[in-house]
C-alpha cells in the first residue's frame, strides 16, 4: 500500500481543507444516528474522522502515513478519537465497529478482495459499511485530464475560496509530485466496483457521488437500514 504522501503530507492537508467537499453533506445525512464505536480506515489527516466523532462514542482513525497522523493527532484531535498509524489490511481490533468507513482509499491495496474481506470482518453484529472511493472509465486518468480539471475549476474556487487560495490549490493540483501521484493510482470503472464490492458485501445499495463511487452495507441480521439516507 502505497505511502506517497509522505513526502507532501502538509500540502495534500491544505488541498483536502480547501478542495470543495463532494461528499461531506452526503456523509452527515448518512449518519443521522449516534452510535458507539467508528473507524475510519485510511483516515488521512482526520478531515473525516472529526464528522465521525460528533455522531459516535468512539472512533479510531487508521492511517498508513505517519507524517497525515501526526497532523491530524496535532489539528483534528478530541477526547474520542484514536489515530492510529498502521496498514488497514493488518488492523484489527476485538471488539469491532458500528460503522466501518473509508473514502477515496480502497484503489490504493492490493488484492482488493482480500481486504474487503478484511473489512468485513471488523463490524460487529447489526453494523453498516460505508465505503466510497474514486471511479473512472480507464484505470489510470490521464496528466492532462488532471491538469484541465483544476484549470477548469478555478474561477469556482476563486469565488468559493478567494484568489490567493485558489491560486494556491491550483499550483498544487498541477505540480509534479501531486500528478506523479496520481499517475500511480488504479481506478474501477462504475460496473467492477460494483461487481467486486457486491462479492463481498452482497445485496449492498450503489450510490453515485460524482467522480467517486459509494458502498453502503447493514450486517444482514440486521431487520432495517436505519440512518443511512437516500443520496
């Protein structure tokens, strides 16, 4: 699994910060109902994890870069979370989770089947999966697609952020070690994610958020989806 935020840990934070949330909303309708224990497997620098904390008891963050634990530990800490750096294919914990979570993470392991599986395994009886990660037509977007897309949405940042930040997101989204990243990412298309989500996580509900592809899955003993809301 791959660790190259290491070496631009504290810019991808001021670009998650900054970037425009496609999902936050979604997630927050999603969890209407307070719950005991949260995980949020590759949790980055906490920008999910903190919502996660406002709805749950407990929530644990896992994360295989130490530099984006060790901001989120320093900007995103509360009372009730636990960032741990470790790979989510070797994280375990006895006592398992209301919700397991992740977000734009999954494309990155190897055997992606294996660590569903994984996953699985760490949801306690009547839990519910929430997993979303970034689709496309063709496993690896091409650097000018990249390129063209921060150009494009630069006047919208410019409104939404001002011009100094947007200047700033933009420098980034088209530097080299960010787009060298990218060209290291490996995307499902719409019908595999869903096709190898679905062997896992059978009967699961498919929803559509942009760019990213979302999973939602109740433990089947359980009677009702309860709080997970329409997209």
């Amino acid at each position: 699994m791959t660790q190259s935020f290491d070496g631009f840990a504290a810019d991808y934070d001021r670009f998650a910060s900054l970037s425009k949330p496609a999902h936050m909303s979604w997630l927050v309708d999603s969890l209407a109902e307070y719950a005991r224990r949260a995980v949020d497997l590759g949790c980055g620098s906490g920008r999910f994890t903190v919502v996660l904390a406002e709805r749950f008891d407990q929530v644990i963050g896992v994360d295989i870069s130490e530099p984006l634990i060790a901001i989120a530990r320093l900007r995103r800490s509360r009372p009730n979370i636990e960032y741990r750096v470790q790979d989510l294919r070797s994280f375990h914990d006895a006592e398992g989770f209301d919700l397991i979570f992740s977000s734009t993470t999954l494309h990155h392991v190897p055997d992606l089947p294996a660590a569903l599986t994984h996953v699985r395994g760490l949801l306690k009886p009547h839990g519910r999966i929430v997993l979303i990660d970034n689709v496309a037509p063709r496993p690896t977007v091409a650097r000018w697609r990249h390129i063209a897309g921060a150009v494009q949405r630069f006047p919208d940042d410019v409104l939404r952020l001002g011009r100094r930040d947007a200047a700033w997101l933009l420098k980034f989204q088209i530097s080299g070690p960010w787009l060298d990243h990218l060209a290291s990412d490996r995307f499902l298309n719409r019908k595999e994610f869903e096709r190898i989500y679905d062997s896992v996580f059978p009967g699961g509900r498919f929803v559509r958020l942009g760019y990213l592809h979302a999973l939602l899955w109740q433990d089947s003993r359980a009677n009702t989806v309860a709080g997970i809301g329409e997209a």
